[in-house]
C-alpha cells in the first residue's frame, strides 16, 4: 500500500493490494482447500467447455497422464492469462497487441527502500539496452522481484556486474508463454 502513495487513496476505496503469484497461490489454494466441492489439481489443462441451460461442462486434460475428466459447473471463467485457450475457444479475439513484453521473474531477497523512496510506484525500470527490466515492489523492503527483459531471440542475460541481475548466465528462450 505503501508504494501507490498518499494521493491515490483520494481516488479509490481499495488501495493497491500487489501481490506476486508466487505468494498468492498458496493464500488461494488453501482458502479452496476448505470447500468441500472444490477438487484443486495442478498439472491439469481445460481443453473444451460445452453449455447447456443448466450449466457448463468442461473437459481437461492430466498433462502428465494425458487422462480426460469433465468437470460440471455453473460457469467457466476465462482467468488463464494473455494467450487464453478459453478466450480464443469462444472466438472472443484479443484486443491490443499479442505480446507488449515477456520477462522472466526472479525474486531475491533484498530492501531496495532506501533506493525508491522518494519514488512511489510498484515498477521500477532499467533502462539499459544490455540488460534491461523492471524491478517489481511486491515488497520492496524484504523481496523484490526482478523482471529481466526476455524477448524472444534475446534471452542474453548480463555478466560481470552489468545491469539488475549482476551475474546471472545467459538463459534459454522458452517461448512467448514462458
């Protein structure tokens, strides 16, 4: 809450709530774990989803197994990222361009107050065209997260001190969902 600043509370009720996967799944997780029709498998991937008057049946997939399950429900909510299987299932089209950066995340723990502090905001960037990225304030006084640049074709990473990931390898491409 700290990093929108005290202007920003005049125009909205709820503040600024930046929380990283990372921390959150686990807080979602176990709120899901103490419903008794909740089923929460990972590895799992929806493939196909069928509605009818009374509901939405939907069918995934085991991606380790390759096994298929239908799941019945009163709803399906697209919530599966940029490249949403459901979204595109449906014919709805993405509104923007396909891809505006593609990062790969690495947390560390550290506190970068001192170095923001006259600055509020939740992004932070580097603007080095040999390392570039962003660091993230998820909780800038304990765990930042670095969000080094990873376009496709440059996934070089800097060395020897250059940039915000001072000595991190060169890292593959993994692709634009990666």
């Amino acid at each position: 809450m700290s990093r929108m600043g005290e202007e920003c509370l005049r125009y909205t009720p709820t503040p600024l709530r930046n929380l990283s996967q990372h921390r959150f799944e686990p807080i979602l997780a176990e709120a899901l774990g103490k419903l008794p029709a909740v089923d929460l498998r990972y590895g799992w991937q929806w493939q196909r989803s069928e509605q009818d008057e009374h509901g939405v049946t939907s069918t995934v997939q085991d991606l380790d197994g390759g096994e298929s399950h239908e799941v019945r429900s009163r709803y399906v909510i697209a919530a599966d990222g940029a490249g949403s299987r459901v979204r595109r299932s449906l014919g709805i089209e993405m509104q923007g361009p396909p891809r505006i950066q593609s990062f790969r995340m690495i947390h560390f723990g550290a506190n970068l107050c001192e170095l923001v502090r006259d600055r509020p905001g939740v992004l932070h960037f580097v603007m080095d065209p040999e390392a570039g990225g962003a660091f993230v304030a998820h909780d800038i006084d304990r765990e930042p997260g670095d969000g080094l640049d990873a376009h496709p074709g440059r996934a070089r990473r800097p060395r020897g001190g250059k940039g915000p990931a001072e000595g991190v390898e060169d890292l593959p491409d993994e692709g634009p969902d990666s």
